[in-house]
C-alpha cells in the first residue's frame, strides 16, 4: 500500500509535497516521551555505574549495562520515527510506563545497594535479583517446569471432568439429582483441605497434587458449565427440533455452543483457584516446582532468590491467563464486546 | 442420485391440515389456565391461511401444536390425514424473534436443517438458493449480531426455506420489524409462497397483514381462544393497501374484534 519513500523518515517525506497526505499518521516526528524515557534509563546507568554500592555486588555492572542497552534503544526509535512503522506505535503507548519504571529501579538501587536504607537481607537491590537470573537460571528454569507441567496437568483433567459434569447436570436432570447434592456439599471445600488427605491417599506426592489442582480447577468449571447450559435460550431448541435435530445434535450443536460465555468464565475461575493450590502443593508435598523453590528460598534466608522466583511466577500465571483469553477470543469472536485482558 | 434430485425441482404440493375439535390449557401456579377451545379448521393444500386475534389469545400456542412442539390436551391434528407424532422439518416454524444462533454465520444458520439431519454435504446448494431467495447471498459469512432486525429475520426465512417445508408455520415473524422492512417483507414472503407453492399458517395480530397476504383470515376470540368467523379474501395479488374491497373487509374484520369504533 505505501512506498517505501512514504514509509521512510522525516526528511525523505519532506522532500516532496505530494508525499505530505498519504503519510500514515499525523503523530510528531520525533518522539518527545521515548527521548525522556531513553534520558531516564541512561541516568538509571550512570547512577548504577558511578555510585559505589555500599556493600559487594557482582552483577551492579551488567545491571548498568542492561539500563545503557535499554535507554540506547529507545533513544534509536525515538530519533528513528517512522522506521519501524506499527510495532513503533506499540511502545509508543507505553512510554510513560518505560519512564516510571526507570525512576522506580533508580530509587530502589539507590534505597537498597547505595544508601542501604532497606534492613538487609529483606531488601534485595536489582543487582541481587539479576544475580539470581545469571547464577541460579538452571534451578530456577527446572521449578518453571515442574510447575508447568503439574499445572498443566492438573488442570486439563479438572476442566474437562467439570465440563462433563456441567453438560451432564445441566442436560440431564436424573444427573442433576444425584449430582447436585453432591456438588454443592464438597464444591465450596477449598481443594486445599484435601491437602493432608490427598497425601496419603495418592501414592505419589506428584500424583496426589495433580489431584488437587484438578479438584480446584473443577468446582468453578463445573457449576458454570452448569449454569450455562441451564440457561440457553429454550428457543434454540424449539428451532433445532422443527427441522428434524435429535438429542445428540441439541447437546452438542445447540447446548454447548450456547454455553461457551460461561464455560469460559468458569475456566478462569478454575485457572485462579489452580495457581493457589499449585503453589501450597509444592510447598507442603513436591519438593519441586516455584513453590518449593520461595520456600527453599526463604529457608536459606536468600531473598533475592524470592523476589526472582516470585517476578517468575507473576510472569507465568499472567501469561497463562493471557493464553486463556486470546483461546477464548478466538472461539468466541461471535460475541461482542469481550474484556480486552 | 443427488444430481437427478437437484435437477427435478421439488414443487412440492402444499399440505392439508385438519384441526378437529382442538382444545389446550397451560399449568399456572397449579390451575388450569385454557387457552384453546375447541377450534375445527381445515386448509387445503397450498392455501395461505392467517390466524387473527388479540394478544395473548392462544394463537402463538395453536402454530406450536401443529408444528408438533407440544400435544394438545384435546382433539386431534391431522396433517395430510396423518396425526402429527412431533416436530418435523416438513413443518417448519419461523419465529417472531429470529433466533438465529450468535455463534454461527448466516451461512452455518441456514444449514442447520441440513446439518441436524446430516445432509448438508449432498446439499449445500440449497443452502446458497435460499439465502438468494431472501436477499442474503452477500451476507453468507457475517455473524447475526451484525445483521439489522430485517436481515435477521430473512436470515431466520432462509433457515426454514431450506428444509423445502410443504407447510410454512409463521408465528408473528414480521412482529418486531419496523414498519418500512415489514411492507416490504410481506410482499417477499407472499411472493416466495406463489413460487414455491407451500402451505402457510400466519399467526398474526396485525389486520391489514392478515388480509394483504392471507386467502382466508381466521379470526379468533379473546383467551381462550374460540373461531369467531372464517373471512375469505377474494384478492388476486399482489394486493394493495388502498383497494377499497381491502378497506371494506378490514372494517368487518375490526367489527368481528370488536374495534369498530375505534376505526
């Protein structure tokens, strides 16, 4: 669609007049924000550089290195302006942020590694935490996984034991009988109380923990299930059975489809409640996984290795909601006005 | 098989309801609320037929007995001499809120027929004819939820028209429209009954509709219901709203409703 003399910056686009109204945005040319944040984060360097920590850390050097990388390249896109077109636009927008977050690493550098005003060992400076990633990744990496994969696993048999259960109970009301009781006496039990149970039940503590994380990710998926398929349009099948529709094709064509909104609102429910229980299984049973690793962590009083496991953690719990939300966005881009995550 | 069944157009002959002795009641907080009293009629095939009462009459619980949706509590349907067992696709129903499915395209709606009993591979063509028929073809791939409440209701047309129905069951489909896309849709839906030559039972509440589209208005009393009278309209179509025969006949509809005085 554009040339590539339309794409270029500034001054080729100033070279000819015709050029002037088929530029892609009227956004200024130099950006203003990005050349305050790239000052920001070069002063967070020279900061972290040229002040002597109070106490030895090993990594203050790459930790000014990696602030100069950062405020290099934003001074690149700044001055740089329409060079990399969309993406541009993108960091554009979180440009205040880059600058808030520069001023914030510079005041805790300075609170903790310069002036120590935070007690120690409580308090790690942002050289404590990169340590953390350069040193001990392997360690960290390996209790990534084993979460992940406890997770995962946990959480792929409890929601798809709730689904069945919550077409079942919602389609059928025999199953409903029987199951609702059920359903409403043990659902609200948090998965956790099973937890001393569920470890002498279960002949693994991995096995047993699956099981609970299964278990806590079932309840919300099961009742929203339920009430979803509960509440579809009685019209819908009143249209499907006219044309000749049998039971199979009204669960599975009509009831279900219907239903998807709220599954998907019981799946995150579900996604919530399983992250809770991942991390208390790991801590009291599997000798693996983040959990195990705050608590290892926290045992040897390394609180730097703490704050890395627990950004770690945020990072991966958001990312697996994020998943969930564009799955969702993309089965159910027939609605209207979804949440933007 | 399947080319020589496309090929041979499918005219198919209107079907012929008998209602005998008809009588139904609904369960209210334990009492019996009637809504039907013995209603008798009988359509030949091919005939378009309108049902005429005020709101709430039971007309509405009438069509959902003939599509076989529920039994009556009395009495007996005969559909081509047979009594009707439950619902079929020969009796297809348009609702008065389209009730399309949100998550399936217009394409996907109007194939629901087809696809419910599993022959939407052999038949895809008709799925596009239908949506021509009402106006759609451009609209194949959008979502219900970007259609106006004209669209969706052809939308909803189309579905029905699919399933090649020899009686067409309309339950106030043109209700919620505005008053612009409803002339025009009337005009559409009596032009797609002469073309395809199907039944069609009309439930409606609106007296000029009934008689710019129906060859007999049956005129119902207050719930429960009971058959007042039985007008015929002696009208070629396409019939036009200023004709004074068509003026003469909705005053003596109105007089059976008792609205006379308000005309």
């Amino acid at each position: 669609m554009f040339s590539a003399k339309q794409l270029q910056p500034a001054e080729a686009a100033n070279q000819s007049i015709s050029d002037e109204p088929l530029r892609p945005a009227a956004e200024p040319r130099v950006w203003t924000v990005g050349l305050l944040a790239a000052a920001a984060w070069l002063a967070a360097a020279a900061l972290t550089d040229r002040w002597p920590d109070a106490d030895d850390w090993e990594r203050t050097g790459l930790l000014a290195e990696l602030m100069a990388a950062i405020g290099v390249g934003l001074l690149l896109a700044a001055a740089a302006g329409g060079l990399f077109g969309a993406r541009l636009t993108r960091l554009r927008r979180i440009g205040p942020w880059l600058i808030a977050l520069a001023i914030v690493l510079a005041g805790w550098e300075v609170a903790t590694a310069k002036l120590q005003l935070l007690p120690r060992p409580f308090f790690a400076p942002p050289q404590g935490l990169l340590e953390v990633f350069t040193d001990d990744w392997a360690r960290l990496g390996d209790s990534v996984l084993h979460s992940l994969i406890l997770l995962i696993g946990g959480y792929v048999i409890g929601a798809a034991a709730g689904f069945t259960t919550g077409v079942l109970i919602g389609w059928s009301s025999a199953a409903g009988y029987w199951v609702h009781p059920v359903l409403r006496l043990v659902g609200p039990l948090p998965a956790t109380a099973w937890l001393p149970l569920a470890f002498f039940a279960f002949p693994t503590s991995g096995s047993a923990s699956t099981f609970l994380v299964a278990l806590a990710t079932a309840f919300p998926v099961t009742v929203l299930t339920w009430s979803g398929v509960a509440g579809v349009n009685r019209a819908y099948y009143d249209v499907a059975r006219t044309m000749g529709a049998g039971q199979r094709f009204l669960v599975l064509k009509v009831a279900i489809p219907a239903a998807m909104p709220s599954v998907f609102v019981g799946l995150f429910m579900g996604l919530g409640a399983s992250f809770s229980v991942l991390v208390v299984a790991e801590m009291m049973g599997v000798k693996a996984g983040l959990g195990w690793y705050l608590q290892w962590a926290q045992g040897w009083a390394a609180y730097g290795n703490m704050y890395a496991a627990l950004l770690v953690m945020a990072l991966m719990c958001s990312g697996l909601i994020t998943l969930l939300f564009r799955l969702r966005d993309r089965l159910l881009s027939w609605q209207k006005g979804l949440v933007q995550w | 098989m399947v080319a020589a069944a496309l090929a041979a157009p499918e005219t198919q002959a209107g079907t012929a309801l008998v209602i005998r002795d008809v009588s139904h009641e609904f369960d209210l907080h334990g009492r019996a609320l009637p809504v039907l009293d013995r209603i008798s009629l009988r359509t030949e095939p091919g005939e378009f037929v309108a049902l005429l009462g005020p709101s709430g009459c039971g007309k509405s619980t009438l069509l959902r007995l003939v599509a076989g949706l529920e039994a009556p509590r009395a009495g007996r349907i005969l559909v081509d001499g047979a009594p009707i067992a439950g619902p079929d696709p020969s009796r297809v129903v348009v609702f008065q809120d389209p009730t399309l499915y949100p998550w399936r395209t217009v394409w996907k709606n109007a194939a629901l027929g087809l696809e419910a009993r599993g022959t939407v591979r052999s038949q895809r063509d008709r799925v596009s004819e239908a949506l021509e028929m009402v106006g759609l073809s451009g609209f194949a791939r959008a979502y219900p939820h970007q259609l106006s409440g004209g669209m969706a209701q052809r939308a909803a047309l189309a579905r029905a028209l699919v399933n090649d129905p020899s009686l067409l069951l309309l339950d106030e489909p043109l209700g919620k429209l505005d008053s612009m896309t409803r002339i025009t849709m009337q005009a559409e839906i009596v032009r797609l009954w002469q073309r395809s030559g199907f039944s069609a039972l009309l439930v409606t509440h609106d007296v000029e509709e009934a008689l710019l589209m129906a060859s007999r208005v049956v005129v119902l009393s207050d719930r429960p219901a009971q058959i007042k009278a039985i007008v015929p309209v002696d009208l070629a179509y396409p019939r036009h709203r200023g004709d004074p025969r068509l003026a003469e006949l909705r005053r003596e509809v109105l007089g059976l409703l008792g609205l006379e005085a308000n005309w």
